[in-house]
C-alpha cells in the first residue's frame, strides 16, 4: 500500500469516529457528512494516478510486503503446496546428522541468523521471498511473486536424502551468495567452504556469469536411463527449424504406452530459450561428466552439436551437476508434455 492511501486511511479514521461517536461535539453535523464524501472524492482522485508502491520501495505491493514473521511465512508457504516444509533459523534446526553443530558454527561465523529474508530477484518490480528450514531434508527455497498475486516455488538445495547444509546470502542486487561445505572425493574431509553466486535467470536460479558466450548451436540430443524407481526413460533429439524427435521408452505417460517416436517442429522460442540458457551457462567449459554422492538415482547424458563440427558432452548421474544444468533438464523433462508432438510411430 502507498503512502498517500495510508495517509488517506488515518485521516478518513479521525474523521468518521468524530462525527459518528461524537455528533454533539461536532456543529452542523449534517454538513460533516457532505464534507466527509467530498474528502473521499479527493482524497481517491489524487490517488488514481499513483501506482501501488511496495514497503521496499518496489513498484508493486504484494503479499510478502506484508510478511514481517517465521508465522506469516508458514503461512505463505503452506497456502502454495509446501506443508512439508518447516521454515526456522539454522540455529533452531533439529538436525539427524553429525554435521548439525559444524552448521550452527558456520551459519553464525556468516551472520545468517534469520530464517528468511526479502528481496527482488528477478527485478520485475515485485518482493521476492527465501526461506531456510527443513522439510524430509534441510532446505532452501525462494518464493517467487509475478503479476496477479501469483506466485511460484522454487528450491536452492539438491533432491538427495542426504542433503548438507547450505548457507544462502542475499545481496542488496538481489543475488545468492550459496556457501556450501566442500569435501575431499575419496575420503569425506572437508576442505572448507565454498560458494556460487546465483542469479534469477530463464526462469530459474542459475551460476552467474558476466560473459555469456554465443556459441551456434546446431543440435541438442539428451538421454535418460533407468534407476531404482520408475523415473521417466525417454530420449531427445531437438534442432533448429527443422523436425525434432521424442522416443518415450519407458514410465513417460499414464495413458499412452511407451516405445513410442514422436516428431514436431520446435517452436522457435523454445529453441531460443534452450540456446540462450546453454550459452550463459558456457557450456563447453562445463565438466564432462558429475555425479551425486548416493546410488540408485537416474542418470543423463546432455549432447550438444554447436560451431563446425564441434561437440560437447556432459554425462550427469543424478541430474544435478550444475543449477543451470539441472534448470535445463527440468525444461527438457517438460517438454514430453508439448501438445505439438505427433506420434509418428511405435
């Protein structure tokens, strides 16, 4: 709410409880009333044309300007599907592992004593809100907030049932400073902390990059295999302007058998969207292959065709190797779900 409508509001208040609780105090009470209508007419006029400014001093109001406790964030969170999730500082966390006391050191030594904190990450104009706490696992998640009271989940912490603490910074320009505990591969010491700066791009939060290359993409081919569970088995065959190819092997759809082929021609913003967020991402100098540390997950393999004749592959088993890799396969695991694919053939 702006300030002229709060300012409205207490004047309006004032005037209505003088003239309705005290009429006798009050000389030519009938004329009150008739002031009291002309006031609101002025008062609304001279509002009408300012837009609604946020507490923040962002061009919209929404309903995170109004969340000021942990309370009002369950509330928020619970109303937009996740129940499951607890939100609290890192210093009032339960913790089932070894590493519970190494969290509460390090969250202290970084000032992170809070268990959300408010800003605007995609800079539309609208507060945005993260929020540490614990679900199955402990967790980070940020609240996205868009036009029209909508808003959208989003997580900062793997999917493993493992999961470590992990340290979120907010920046006054709306970045993610993400400190996380580094271990040595072969024999879990740690080697101290680590961070990547996140960015709210292309839907999603990603490394940020200050060079995006621009690299020709020719062709993206991208594979599933089977894991301990029924994680969907497909493969696909995207490329610019001409037909790409969807071949759902196994646990795609319910109501559609699997080994089915599917063809359509990708709309240009799709590829677009695929080209440009590979690109930020500098894909060739990703690593090629990355793994999470526990078993049974299901593993991908990201080809891309791109300049003369070159070619990059990344192997990722868990599907988790970068936050802009990771945002990447969720477009592509959604792409299955394009009404433009045509079965061409079982």
């Amino acid at each position: 709410m702006n300030s002229s409508a709060i300012d409205f509001g207490w004047s309006l208040k004032r005037a209505l409880y003088k003239c309705m609780l005290y009429p006798r105090k009050t000389k030519k009470s009938a004329l009150c009333f008739t002031w009291l209508l002309l006031f609101i007419g002025i008062s609304l006029s001279a509002c009408q044309d300012q837009k609604p400014i946020s507490g923040n001093g962002l061009e919209h109001y929404t309903i995170i300007d109004s969340i000021n406790t942990v309370k009002d964030v369950q509330i928020l969170i619970d109303s937009i599907g996740g129940k499951s999730f607890k939100a609290s500082r890192i210093q009032d966390l339960q913790f089932y592992h070894h590493g519970g006391e190494d969290c509460v050191n390090i969250a202290d030594s970084l000032g992170i004593d809070q268990s959300f904190y408010k800003t605007d990450f995609d800079q539309n104009g609208f507060l945005d809100l993260l929020v540490i706490g614990m679900g199955q696992q402990f967790g980070v998640i940020a609240v996205m907030s868009y036009p029209n009271d909508s808003l959208e989940l989003h997580s900062l912490t793997k999917n493993g049932a493992f999961q470590d603490c992990v340290f979120p910074m907010v920046t006054d320009q709306g970045y993610i400073n993400l400190y996380y505990q580094q271990y040595h591969p072969d024999n879990s010491e740690q080697l101290g902390l680590s961070n990547v700066k996140l960015i709210y791009q292309y839907g999603g939060f990603i490394e940020y990059n200050a060079k995006p290359t621009g690299y020709s993409i020719r062709k993206i081919e991208f594979r599933t295999d089977y894991c301990a569970e029924l994680c969907p088995v497909f493969s696909l065959s995207l490329e610019k302007e001409t037909k790409s190819m969807f071949r759902a092997v196994a646990y795609n759809f319910k109501d559609e058998d699997d080994s089915t082929v599917f063809q359509m021609l990708l709309p240009a913003e799709i590829w677009e969207e695929y080209s440009n967020l590979l690109n930020y991402m500098d894909f060739p100098s990703l690593q090629d292959s990355y793994s999470v540390d526990w078993t049974d997950d299901q593993e991908g393999l990201l080809t891309i065709y791109y300049g003369e004749n070159k070619i990059k592959t990344i192997s990722d088993y868990g599907l988790q190797g970068t936050y802009g890799l990771k945002l990447l396969y969720d477009r592509l695991f959604n792409l299955r779900e394009h009404h433009n694919w045509i079965k061409e053939y079982e």
